[in-house]
C-alpha cells in the first residue's frame, strides 16, 4: 500500500528561459529541502516540549528511485507517437510514468541539494512517487541505511539510522493542480517537513549505553536504543496518511 505524503510538499517553479516551441521534452532541475525550525520541533501537537537538548546537524535519506505518474486521459500527440518507453497506447493513464533510477543520496538540511536534473517529456502529471529504500553501495556512508540522522542530544553527538523501504506519493487529487510540463526549463522543489516528525517522538530518551562517547539509535545498535528507533521510523511512516 502506498502512502500520502503529509510532511512532503512540492513546489514547481518556471524559470525565465523556454525551450524551442516544437520540443516535445522541458528541462526540470529536482530539489530537496527540508523545513527544519528547532524551536518548533521542540513541541508537539498539544504544545508539549519535547527534545529541547536536541540539535540536527544532518538528515538524509536514500531514494531508489522518482516517478512522475501522467494525467488519466492525457493525450500523446508528440511526434513519437505512441512510441515512447514511458507511454504504451498513445495516451496516458494511471499505468503510465516516466521514472527517473537513483539512487539519490540526499541532506535534507543541505538547503542547495540538487538531486538531478533531466529532460522530462512535456506533459500533465498527477503523482509524483518516491521510494525510499537502503543504499546498497558498499562504499558509501549510507550502505543499508534507508534513513540517517546525526545531531547532538544535550551535548553528546548522536546518530539515528534505519533501513525501512516505503512507496511514499504525492498525489495532485484537484485536477487544476496537477503539475504541468510544457516547453520550459524548471526548478521543481520537494520540501520536506522534519518538524512534523521531530514532534512525535523524544529523542532526548535516547542513552549511551556502552559508554563511547556516541549515541547509537538503530535497529540492532550496541547503546540499547533499539525501541526507540522503531518509534523514529514509525513517526515517519505515521506522518502519511494511507491511500488506497
């Protein structure tokens, strides 16, 4: 089952060059950003303080793979017929998508993160997925880590990881704000709420159980924090609301 991104929130802005008029293909630059305000992350829904000690100094995550999902009944009338690796009948529909294979390694709090930027086919799209997945890249930092956070809680640096795989999806339900692609260069941002998730667990419960100086939360970490990681990855997931 997929999810809505309620924390995800997509922004898509024309820049000021255009591509020849007969061009069946735009030029779009992805961003991610994270909306990160410690003083509101410090409280939850009912305005209780929560992780008052608690400093971010990263957030990243490992994406395997975007999808913009076409228009239902979005006419295919470019010069490739219905030839294109992204359309099989000529029009598109809810089984047609152009994807983009990662992975894509991203700092959230890095407020320049480029993802990529491609040649999209021009056209209407009306979801846009992301399917967050472990980084199988054994030389990375991030090898069999979906998810990582570092930070320091009350002083003491502290790193948070995970391995969850999730569909997360954007889904433009009022037809007037699906996203259109039409002859022009673009800047698409995808900003993402940390607050949100920040505001449903204590981080500052976390412990050095083996004492070296680093907190540890993770699935199978040495400091005994293992629950709480759970609770962590289950934030982000609790913080999407689930469509059918």
């Amino acid at each position: 089952m997929k999810k809505t991104l309620a924390f995800f929130a997509v922004l898509a802005v024309m820049a000021s060059c255009s591509n020849d008029s007969g061009s069946a293909d735009s030029s779009m630059k992805i961003l991610a950003r994270g909306i990160y305000n410690p003083n509101a992350a410090n409280r939850n829904a009912n305005g209780v303080a929560l992780n008052s000690d608690v400093v971010l100094s990263s957030f990243k995550i490992n994406l395997k793979e975007i999808e913009f999902e076409f228009a239902e009944g979005y006419d295919d009338d470019n010069e490739n017929g219905d030839d294109d690796s992204y359309d099989d009948d000529g029009f598109y529909n809810g089984d047609d998508e152009f994807e983009l294979n990662g992975p894509f390694e991203l700092d959230l709090l890095n407020q320049n993160a480029v993802v990529t930027t491609v040649t999209i086919p021009n056209g209407t799209y009306e979801e846009v997925e992301f399917k967050l997945h472990r980084n199988t890249n054994s030389s990375s930092p991030m090898f069999n880590k979906s998810i990582e956070i570092t930070g320091t809680i009350n002083g003491t640096p502290f790193v948070f990881w995970h391995n969850i795989d999730e569909d997360f999806e954007i889904d433009y339900e009022d037809a007037n704000q699906n996203l259109v692609v039409s002859n022009n260069s673009y800047d698409i941002v995808f900003n993402f709420d940390l607050n949100q998730v920040l505001s449903m667990v204590d981080l500052s419960s976390a412990v050095d159980g083996d004492g070296d100086g680093l907190i540890e939360i993770g699935p199978n970490d040495t400091d005994g924090n293992q629950a709480l990681a759970n609770q962590i990855a289950n934030s982000i997931e609790d913080s999407c609301d689930l469509d059918d």
